[in-house]
C-alpha cells in the first residue's frame, strides 16, 4: 500500500472539532496552506521596490506589520528583523503568477533573497472574549490595546513554543498565531488545556 | 522575571535570549603565529569581573539579532544595550570594576 500524497493534509486538521468546542470564550480557526514566503533585503531602494511589486509597502517600524490589496489579492507583510520580511499570501494564489517570481524580479541586483517558506508555519486565527487571557496564560508579551495596537507583529514564545503573534484588530481582540507546523498540534492541546476554566458550565 | 532591552523588540523575558559570552573578544590577528599557551587564552579565557561586564546577547525566539549588553554582574541591572561591533559605551560615573 502506498501512502497517499495526493490530497494535502493541513498540521491541525485532526484538532478542528476540538478547537470548535472552544468557542464561545475563543475561537480557533485554523488557516492552511498560506503562501509564506520570507524575504531578506537590507537595501531600502530595494525594499521599497519589494513592496511596489507587491501592491503593499513594507512594514518600516519594528514589531508590525502591513496589510493591502495588489496584483496577488490580500497580502500581508511581517516585520520579522531588520532586514528581514515574511509575506503572507492566501492559499489559492493562481501558479500562473508566482509571487515569488515577481519578488525576485523586484529584487534585481540588490543583496538579498526570496524563499518560499509556506510549510513552514501554519495559521491560527483566535478570538472571543476571553482571547487575551488565554494568552496570557502563556505569552509575556503586553497584548493590552494601549501597548499592542492594530498592526503589531510580535515574535515570542507561547507556552514555550516559538510563534509570530499578529494583532489584527487590537479592540475587537482578533489575533493571528503563526506556529511552526510541528508545534502546531502541541498548541492546539495547550489552547484547549488553558481555556478550560473559560468554557460555559464550568464554574 | 528579568526583562532584557532588545535593540529593535523592545523589552522582552530573559527566556528569549541567548547569552553570547564576553563581548570584544577580538579574533587573533595571526592564529597560525599564535603558541599553544596564547591560542588556550583567547580561546578559554575570560573576564570575570563584579561590576559592569559587556555581553553578547542574541533575542533567539524574536528577532533573532545579536546585540551587546553591558550589565552589572553584582545586581544584575543591564546598564546599556548597543549594536554588536560599536564599541562599549561610556558609563560615566559608575564603580570601577572589580576583580
């Protein structure tokens, strides 16, 4: 028997009822199978030209990130280091334009590199009520408004494992979770473990 | 716990960074002209002193950039944080250090 590699199979596809069960207090919504790629530039010249490309500029502050809409749909651009980016694409980008071509052409001459990283880290989309306080159970960083407003790209640990925590709307408490794939379920089990004293009935 | 002021993230838990050891260990000029004895004290050798003590750190669950740090080994306060390769700054007027 051989094993079967045609159909993908998302980290946390096997977690997606037992997440659902979360909710009201936080919802966990699992998004596969983002187009990630991790660009290194240090040029400004070429990081402006990076963002033309894209349709969205480059995030310039530390900790933040970008978000617009160009020639590749809904596009997000991480700050992860000074000379360092993660774009972040939808799923079902059309292979007839590479958004990693197009980078790349971008790039030109200058010192730097696209890489495709998109199964590297899988997504996971938190919110609810009680989202802040289930991080905090196991994230250090201050996700209050007043310190991490709309746009912050924070790269931490959370309950130890390595995460890009996205705020994506600080007042609603919508956040995004970037974990590496083979973490992914062991967030999963931790997000359920933490949340237990937020579920309805239990008192 | 303590909190650590990196360069570019801002303050963040002791937990994310990696200690880097004494900061301006100059890589000998010649290694091959080196002896044995010369080659062990650049190698194994290092300050220990108690008071202000410059340190390469690295933030290896954020950004993941080396930095310098000087920090006071008696209380453990980071003094100044500075960009790896810039030489240490100036404290002013803080106790000498002591061996």
């Amino acid at each position: 028997m051989t094993a079967d590699t045609s159909s993908r199979t998302s980290p946390l596809a096997a977690w997606a009822d037992r997440l659902a069960g979360l909710a009201p207090a936080l919802t966990v919504v699992e998004r596969p199978f983002l187009t990630q790629l991790t660009v290194r530039a240090s040029d400004p010249d070429a990081v402006a030209a990076l963002g033309a490309a894209l349709g969205v500029a480059f995030p310039a502050d530390p900790c933040t990130f970008t978000r617009g809409d160009g020639p590749f749909g809904d596009v997000e651009v991480l700050w992860l280091g000074p000379d360092e980016f993660l774009v972040v694409a939808r799923s079902d980008l059309d292979p007839r334009v590479p958004v990693e071509e197009a980078l790349r052409t971008a790039l030109g001459s200058a010192r730097g590199a696209v890489v495709d990283t998109s199964a590297q880290r899988t997504t996971v989309a938190l919110a609810g009520p009680h989202v802040r306080d289930v991080l905090a159970h196991g994230c250090a960083v201050d996700l209050h408004p007043s310190a991490a407003p709309t746009g912050t790209c924070v790269q931490t640990l959370l309950a130890r494992a390595g995460v890009i925590l996205q705020v994506v709307d600080a007042e609603a408490g919508v956040f995004t979770v970037l974990v590496r794939s083979s973490f992914a379920e062991y967030l999963a089990a931790w997000l359920s473990d933490a949340c237990v004293e937020y579920l309805a009935g239990v008192s | 716990m303590q909190l650590i002021p990196c360069p570019w993230c801002g303050p963040r838990e002791e937990t994310e960074f990696h200690y880097g050891g004494q900061a301006h260990v100059a890589y000998p000029q010649d290694p091959a002209a080196l002896t044995d004895e010369a080659w062990a004290r650049y190698v194994f050798f290092r300050d220990n002193p108690s008071g202000p003590f410059a340190e390469r750190w690295s933030h290896s669950a954020g950004c993941r950039r080396w930095f310098n740090a000087v920090r006071d080994t008696r209380t453990y306060d980071l003094l100044a944080v500075y960009d790896a390769g810039e030489p240490m700054p100036d404290l002013g007027e803080r106790d000498e250090v002591v061996s």
